[in-house]
C-alpha cells in the first residue's frame, strides 16, 4: 500500500517515503509520503485560500460538518482501530475503545 498526502483535495506524492512496519511482526504495513518543505508549503497555501470560504460558513454549518466528520470515524472505529493497533502495537481495547473513538 502507498499513501500520500491529501493537499487541496488532490493526492500528492513525495519525494520521499518512509515504511511504517507493525511492531509486533516486522511487517512493511505502507509506504508512506514523507512531506518536506514543498509538501508543508503547498498544504499551508492550500488552507490559506480554503480559510475564507470556511470562516464564511455559518457556525451552524461548520459545526454540522464536524458533527459529520466525527460520525463518519464512529462507524469505522473497528476497521481504524485495527489499523492503528498494526501500525503502533497498542492493544486494540486501546485503540477501540480510547483512541479512536475520542477522535470522533
């Protein structure tokens, strides 16, 4: 699996990647982007122009995406908990029933 990074709404790769491994079994879980400067720059110009439409939305509005972000998370919290057990070696109870779901 290669991952990337998510700069105004486009994948973006890198000139450099990094293996995130499962501590538990050595295992290559993904290759991911490394963001050097470039990466950083790009990702602050993209929030820098995406800010004004943002802050232009009514509180309510942002407030419902949020909410909705935060939903979406909640119903994976198996499969992200999974994934993130893998990839620092903490317990799933952990990961499902602290990490995750807090991030909701």
């Amino acid at each position: 699996m290669h991952i990337q990074h998510l700069i105004n709404g486009k994948s973006v790769d890198s000139a450099s990647r990094f293996e995130t491994v499962n501590p538990a079994t050595q295992q290559v879980l993904a290759e991911v982007a490394d963001g050097g400067a470039a990466e950083v720059h790009a990702a602050v110009a993209a929030a820098k122009a995406a800010f004004p439409a943002w802050a232009g939305r009514p509180a309510t509005e942002r407030a419902a995406l949020v909410r909705k972000l935060g939903a979406l998370i909640a119903q994976h919290v198996p499969e992200i908990a999974h994934t993130e057990t893998q990839d620092t070696g903490q317990t799933i109870s952990q990961t499902g029933k602290q990490l995750v779901p807090r991030a909701a």
